[in-house]
C-alpha cells in the first residue's frame, strides 16, 4: 500500500497511517487500500484493535480529491468486487462498523468531507484539542456529502446540531467537535497519543470473542441502516453532476488554492462562507 | 398578519418577528398566522432560509395563551384545510422539519411549553446566553404536553434527561439548556444577533436543490413519526379536560399573574415548585 | 427486605436505600426484593416517586457478585414468576423504565457493573460530583456486560463513546460522566440530597396519570426493546461460561481484593488495565 502504512505493535494491536501528499487527500487508490486493510482486519484471527492516524499533524485528510472525475468515482471498482456489494467507498464506509476489531480515529489536524466520515465511521475518536478541525464543507461548493455523515451525525449530535454541520459546512474545532459529540473527546495535543497507545493496550488484552459481542449488541442500538449511506450517495452524485453555481465556487476555491497546504484549506469553513455568503439585503 | 412580522432581507432570507402582546403568548390566530406563513415557504422557489425571533427580549414566545377555551383548541380550523390533515397545531409544528427552507429559531427570553416546542420543531436553535430560559411547565398544572416536546426532547437531550424536564416542569437556562442539548448554543446576548445573522447569509448562498436534499437525508434519521405528535396531542387534550388538583393550580397561578409580565412568567419554573411540592414528610 | 430500605416520606414520596455489605454488591436476593418493591410500585395507587440511595458513600451498588455461581445465577426463580417472563434480573430491568412512578437515582461513590445498570435502569440519574464514579468493567474479565448497558449507554451517549465505555471497561468519574450523558447531573456531594428531595417533592404534588402519560410517551421514542436486553443478557451467560484469560483475570482480581472494601475496589478500572494490558509491542 503506498498511501497507508500499517505498523504492528503486536499481533493484537496495529496502527495505520495515512500520508499521501501534503494534505492527505482521499482519492479511489486510498479507498483500494483501505478496501485490503480491511479484508485484513475482518481476516486476521488476532487483531483486536486498530487506531487510524495521520503523518501529517495538520491534515488527518483533508476531504476527497475534487479533481477526480465525478465519472471516475461512479465507475469505482475493486479487483475482487466489494464484500458488501455497495460501492466501493460505501463498502469501506459501512464495512468499518462491522469489523471484529475495535478501530480507533486519532485525529491531529483536518477532517473534512470524506475525512470526517472515515472518522464517524471508525468506532470511536480522540482527538487532539490544539489542531483537530472538523467539517462537512461539501454543501459550500454544491454537494450533498455522500460518505454516511448524514446518517452519524445526526445519531451523534442530534437532529439540531448535526443540521448547523451540514447545513451550515462551517468548520468545527475539536472542542465544539467534542460539546457536541462529533468525537468522543478533545486531548491536549501533548498527551493524545500516550492516551489513545495506552486505551489500544488495555483493549489488545481482551478476548477477541468478547469485542465482537459487544460491538453487535452496540450495533443493534446504533448502526445506521445500508439505505441511509446509499441514499446519501446517490444524492451525492446527483448534486455533483447538476450544474449550477456550486461548480462554480468550487472552481473557485480551487483557483484560491484548494487542494494544496495553505490559507484556504486551513480555514476552509471561512472561505467557503466569503464565496457563499450573500452581501445585500 | 397581525402577530407575526416578516421581513425579507432578500429573496433568500427571511426573519419572522413573534410580537403578540407583552408576552408573547401563542393562541389559535397565532397558529393560523404561522400555516400561512408555512405555505409560502413550502411554495416560494427562492427563499433558503428563515430566522424566527421575538419582538420582546424577555419572551420568545411565554406559552399557549391557557385562558383558550379547551373546546375552542379542539376545534381549530384553518380556512382551507390543513396541509397535513392534523389538528392545525400538530400540523404546522410537523411540517416545520419537512419545509424545503432552514429554520433557525434565534432566542431570547423565555420559551416555554408550545413556545419551546415551536423552537424545538426548528431545525436549528441559538440562544441569548443572559435571556433564553426553556421549560415545559405543563405538568406543574396537570397537562401533558402536546406539542411534540415529548417527541423531540428524548430524542435531543436522550431518556434521563428529556424525562427531568418533562417530569419535572422546571426551568433550563439557557447554559443548562446547550448542556442537554436542548439548544445548539448558547450565545453571549451581544453577539447573538450578528452570529444567527452570518450563518443565515451563508445558508443564503447555497443551493436549494441541495439544501432539500441534505435535509431529506437528516429527516430520516430523526424526524419523530408523526404518530408520536398524535399520540401527544390526544394526551393533552385528555389531560386538560380532566378535572383534578392541576386545574386549581391552574387557576392559582392564574390570579398569581400568570399570563401578564411579572414575576410568576419570569420564574415559573419555581412558581411551579411552591404550589405543587408536598410539603409534610 | 434485607438489603433495601424502604422509607416512605409521604404517601406519594418514597426513598430506597440499598444496604448490603461493605460495598453494596449486587446478588439473586437483591434481584427478589427488587421484583418485590417493583410489585409494590406497580400497584400502590398514590406513590409518584421514588429515589434510589446508598447507605454506604464510597458505594452505590459495586457490580454484580462474581462469586456466585453462574447456574445459580441462570437458574435464578422468584417465587411467583417473573411480571414479564423473563429471566428476574431482565425482568426487573425492564420493568423499572415502565413503572408508573417516576425512578430516580441519587448516586454516591461506585456504581458499576450492574450497579450502573441498575441506575440506566432509572428514569433519571443524579450523582455526587465528588464521589459518583461509573464503569462497565466486565470487558476486563472476559464478559459482556449483561443487564442493559448496551442498549441503554449507545442511546444516552451516542454509538462512539458507548463503545469507549463498554470495549475499554474504565472508570468513568462524575464530571466525564455528565458530559457523556451516563448521569443527567454530576452535583456538589453537599447539595446533591437537597437537590433530589426537592426534585422528588415537586414531583410528588404532580397527578399520577400525567406522570404516566409522559412516561409512555417519552417510552415511545427512548425505551430500548426488550429483544435487546434479552440478547445481552444471552451474551453474559455465553461469556462467562466460556473458559479463557478472562476467568483468570477475574481469579487475579479476586486474589487481590476485589468484592472487598479497598484498593482494587475503589480503582477498579485502573487495576482492570493493569492485568489486561499487552506490554510488549
């Protein structure tokens, strides 16, 4: 895998890091590899645990690369067909809640779009207080956010809160993300990783029975259904094929320096409001 | 329309001003008013979104005007028929989540019983910090609440705490009330205005097409089943036309001063207590 | 009753303490008498409300005792049958959230295992700000926790942090526990009697039948299905019949103190990580 490194402390406990290029864009490759790595973890007799970091301390991933074309992404395929039978990023997407091993986001850094949703799908998130940022800018450029952050964040947030995130696609710092339960806690940038290695440590100890019996009673209260991550795919795709201004302030965010390291992607909730915002009235 | 002020800062965006006697109390007219209103942001192509506040700091809206004669509420009735074909009151509060247009109630003041459930049927809730108190004091005189506060309180604040609020009848300020996730936040007085009116602008700027869309997607993982507002009215109005004690605390807290501004609305949470608490023991 | 309590302050107005032991544990006749105080709620026609205490201040309810063998524990009978045909301790648990009586739990010093599920079990849940500490420790010997903290914890804390809490089995004290939801208030230790006395007496001046008729509204949106609680419950059984790590664990912890007043007691999450966590790696 060339953008995910997997580091085993032990058989039991892994850690996976994304670093692919200066900000962590997602891309179909990241979704590929993700796809194996989670064959892996649905596999391996031992693992209990996995925490999914980033190399990059201020992008964990930054959203998906707007680039690709919308024809590419709809035409997304695995060499072995997907387990699920769903496309490959809802695959990856809905398969991430199902694992028999506890997964872990560790979030330094931005985490928007699909970012933010590879994190709501991860079981549980810690995050660091001085450099996590959260957002669903999707609806700043025209597009419904199509990877399942329609279905946990309203679980997770509540109905109000999780309307001002993907309504609104402001950014949201880690601690605004933890008030209103986007993560489960913000850390001081300094002790996060002590935390979460010894958190991973004391779940590594445990029987692998055990985890996967509590993560299906878990599941039975709180795992959204297929139908919502499909629908919001589907309504994803149909957004980014209408044209329409969205396209437009895309193309602009892109001309002011979207996609690479810089003002617009470190204050992105900003910027999508100074192009969206409207002035007279 | 008499009670309630509109104003279309542009085509996109509107404020809906409640200004109905000194306290803003909210009676069958008021109802009317807001089915009318209903309609045209269901059929109007531009508006995005609107911004429900109250003409009276110290009130956003006190309560349902209880001096209505119960016959009189049972058989309201708009012109033409209700949209939804429920009792106009539970079909302007279900069909305020279904609205093809944000709607953020912006606080200040007390909202109690229909008051904080027309807040709560908004998608969206910010708060004056100082000002906004929320309550649902029904069951201090005898009443279930009918609203659908019994729909969207377990669902915002979860079971231990909805059941606190309901069971109990008292007041939340408005920092107690972002605790609970009663409100998304609550915001110093001084800024309340400019922040609810920066977020509004930039919803403004979006996409209706895609605004629709991402509140369709939220709508099913949240929206309560209309059956539970039924079920509610139902035990209102069984409730009210009920005698027992709760009519004479009705009746005392009337000749109190309730329904004028004063001392008793100010703090009717506590006013609540001193007729009900049981004293020996 | 031998290890509850009952004082009925009024007519209306109940406490019941438990008191058993040097740490309160949790065994089948604790289960009986709480079937028979349930029976006794269920059927006076006057009591509105009842707060669950301790009498010890370092102990709420400890845990379950885990020296009791499991085919006493599976074989457990009340004598008349249980209410709703389940196995007594689900019986009782389901029953708490249907009673027509309101439940509230003052909590000081532990509560875990199915001492903190016993107080989900509770309409509502107050706690000691200084003494209060939750956990669902069972994960660290093996087991799945088997009362109703998975349905109850994913719906009050939402999916990420009910996993935190379940798969990681650590102590949880009063403040994090209020701001994950677990409690509805973490209280100063010196005001938290006051608060719920006039908590319980506001509600006590309340009709009966409204209390009921909010209770099975608020029981529409929140109260898990009992298909829940029934597959947990299988899951204890399966877990802790199962030979494996855990059962030595649970031996190493008995070794060192556990189910006495002490050290592992008063730090059980702590001493959970320290015979489960993996060193190497």
């Amino acid at each position: 895998m060339s953008q995910i490194r997997v580091q085993k402390h032990t058989a039991r406990y892994w850690t996976a890091t994304f670093d692919n290029g200066p900000i962590n864009l997602m891309n179909p490759a990241t979704v590929y590899e993700l796809d194996q790595l989670l064959t892996s973890l649905e596999t391996d007799p031992e693992v209990r645990v996995i925490v999914f970091d980033s190399a990059n301390p201020d992008f964990f991933i930054a959203h998906w690369d707007v680039t690709t074309p919308g024809a590419v992404v709809a035409g997304m395929k695995t060499e072995s067909g997907t387990r699920r039978g769903m496309h490959p990023h809802a695959d990856v997407q809905t398969r991430l809640g199902r694992l028999p091993v506890v997964t872990i986001a560790a979030i330094r850094g931005r985490a928007r779009g699909a970012g933010s949703e590879f994190a709501l799908a991860c079981d549980i998130r810690f995050a660091s207080r001085e450099r996590a940022v959260f957002g669903q800018f999707e609806v700043g450029v025209g597009a419904v956010a199509g990877g399942g952050s329609t279905a946990h964040l309203p679980r997770l947030l509540g109905r109000g809160r999780a309307f001002e995130a993907l309504l609104g696609g402001d950014d949201f710092p880690a601690e605004l993300a933890e008030r209103y339960g986007w993560i489960n806690r913000a850390l001081p940038d300094a002790e996060l990783d002590t935390f979460v290695d010894a958190f991973a440590r004391r779940i590594a100890g445990y029987e692998k029975e055990v985890i996967v019996e509590i993560k299906e009673l878990v599941n039975r209260a709180t795992l959204p259904p297929d139908e919502e991550f499909l629908a919001a795919l589907k309504a994803f795709f149909a957004s980014t094929t209408r044209p329409g201004p969205g396209r437009a302030r895309l193309q602009a965010l892109l001309e002011s320096g979207l996609q690479q390291d810089g003002e617009v992607e470190r204050h992105l909730g900003a910027h999508v409001a100074l192009i969206s915002a409207e002035k007279e009235g």
